[in-house]
C-alpha cells in the first residue's frame, strides 16, 4: 500500500494512515460505506500497478449478518 501512495488517501470521513498504510481511520464522520469505498479504491490501485488481488484480513458483516 505505500507502494502505490496509499498514506493519507482519503474517501469521505475515512483516511489511510500517514504513519501506516494499513491502518483506516475514521476521522470521526466516516461511514460503513467511506470504509468499503477506500478498501476497494486501494485494492483497484494495488491491483492495476501490481496485478495482486488484495484481500481484507477483517471480515465485514452486515446488520443481516450476512458477509460483505
């Protein structure tokens, strides 16, 4: 992820750490959906200048209880 400047991205409230770039923080206003948009922003760059398929080590379950 610091490969590809991923440090300080941002979508909505939510922003990739500048001190590590596998941490997503939530500035305080950040949404479910600001986390899934960065983590597939990230994992589309990743996977346009790498050719590697990311995947999330956390995984994501709706209200539903369903897997996201």
């Amino acid at each position: 992820l610091e490969q590809i400047g991923a440090k300080g991205t941002t979508v909505g409230g939510v922003i990739v750490s500048k001190e590590h770039a596998n941490w997503l923080m939530n500035s305080g206003s950040g949404t479910q959906n600001d986390v899934l948009e960065l983590s597939k922003l990230l994992q589309n760059k990743v996977k346009e200048r790498f050719n590697i398929a990311l995947e999330r080590e956390v995984q994501l379950v709706s209200s539903a209880g369903h897997l996201l």
